[in-house]
C-alpha cells in the first residue's frame, strides 16, 4: 500500500482578520497547498503552519507582531474549523485538507 497521500501536499484556507490582515499583504482570505509532513517527517500542525506563514506567506518584516516564543502570540485568536484552538489541541493539532484556519487579532491600541 502506497504512503502517497500522506507525502502528498494538503490543501488549506487561512484567513487573517481583526488587522492581521495588514502583515500579510492585506489579503483576508488565502487558499494554501502545504506539506502534508513537516521538515521532522511528522504531519504538519499548526505551529508547522505558523512557521510556513513566517517564512513563506508573510511579506511584512514585523513578525513579533504575529508571533512571540514561535508561537502565536496572546492576543490572537485561533479558530480551526470555526472551533477555538484550545479544544484542538493549540498548535499541536495536526492539518487535515480542507481545513480552514482563521487568526483573529483582539490587540487594541489606545
């Protein structure tokens, strides 16, 4: 049995709102194809994504606006398939195609 799919590429939406919007090219909704494994040979979870957006996605130099310790920094909602992140695992959870996967922003400045 072949392993082809799990090799495969994973085909997401990612959509930024709430002004994160503005570090990734002011684009609110993305459609991805990413890596169905991760550098380390395991499937791709969020922190994996995370990176992906950092070093891929991204054009804006201010990530520590993004994140913070590589990971998504306090103040920025997660939402995997309309769920908190916090009930999936955070950024453990492990991308399956079709995901869609919306950062929200609640910083206000003042």
């Amino acid at each position: 049995m072949s392993d082809a799919k799990d090799e495969g590429m994973i085909k997401i939406t990612v959509e930024f709102s709430g002004g994160l919007e503005m570090l990734f090219s002011n684009e609110r909704k993305l459609s991805l194809t990413i890596p169905a494994k991760d550098e380390d040979g395991t499937r791709s979870n969020i922190a994996f994504l995370v990176r992906h957006l950092c070093d891929t996605v991204m054009k804006d130099p201010r990530k520590e606006l993004f994140v913070l310790d590589d990971t998504v920094r306090p103040g920025i909602l997660v939402l995997i398939n309309d769920a908190d992140w916090e009930l999936e695992g955070e950024d453990k959870y492990e991308i399956e195609d079709g995901d869609n996967i919306l950062f929200v922003s609640t910083l206000h400045g003042g």
